[in-house]
C-alpha cells in the first residue's frame, strides 16, 4: 500500500476516531498529550518509523502533510462555538451555552468549563469571542 493511500486511511478513520464528540470536550495538558502520543504512534506505524530511530515528531508531520490533532480539535471547537452562537434562542445547544446556574458553587478552585478554555486560548491570540452568545 503506497502512502497516500495509507495516509488518507488514517484521516478518514483514526483522526476521526480521536476527534469524535471533540467539540465539546474541556481539554486538559494529559489530556492534550494523550491525543498527540495516540497520533504519532499511527504516523509512525504508517511511515514503519520506530522510536529507536529517532525522528522528531515535527519531521513526522512535514514526511505525512499531518497537522497537529489538538489543533485541529481546537478549531473545530471554535467553528462550533459560532455555529452556537449563530443559532436562535430556543435552540438547546444556545440555551446550554448561556446557562447560568442559581446558587453558590462549591468552595475551592472552579473547574474549568468549555467557555472558559475558548476564551483563555483567545485572550493569547488577540480574538475574543463573547462566549456568552451576546
């Protein structure tokens, strides 16, 4: 099997088995590494490249034409987000985005939400989408 043909095998089932349901996932740096050593472990197997020949991971990727996978599912959460945001006010997914739960929360550090971690990588870029869809 030649590589590109093996390479479009490994776009059309593992990188959409690793992405599936990615765009609302809270990702978190284990979670991030996971996803690249996953990645990797396929490229490398595509290309028969072992880790005891040493390839950087970058070289893999240039050799395969492969982007990233947590930046591919960075972008698909940012595409969602204003697909969300495009939606009108009954829809549940909106709904979902804009909730904002009566009481108090708990005491110690608040876990991370989705909206939060769009937010946070936007801040670094200089975009910042209203999260809040207003």
């Amino acid at each position: 099997m030649n590589k590109e043909t093996k390479l479009r095998f490994h776009n059309i089932t593992a990188k959409a088995a690793l992405k599936f349901g990615s765009e609302a996932w809270v990702q978190k740096e284990k979670e991030e590494q996971c996803l690249e050593v996953a990645q990797m472990k396929v490229l490398r197997h595509l290309l028969r490249i072992t880790k005891l020949d040493k390839e950087k991971n970058q070289c893999i990727r240039q050799k395969t034409g492969a982007q990233n996978i947590v930046k591919e599912i960075k972008q698909n959460q940012k595409k969602w987000l204003q697909h969300v945001q495009r939606m009108e006010t009954n829809r549940l997914p909106k709904q979902a985005l804009q909730y904002k739960p009566k009481g108090r929360r708990n005491i110690g550090r608040p876990r991370k939400r989705w909206k939060d971690q769009l937010h946070l990588e936007d801040q670094g870029t200089g975009n910042t989408p209203n999260p809040s869809g207003t």
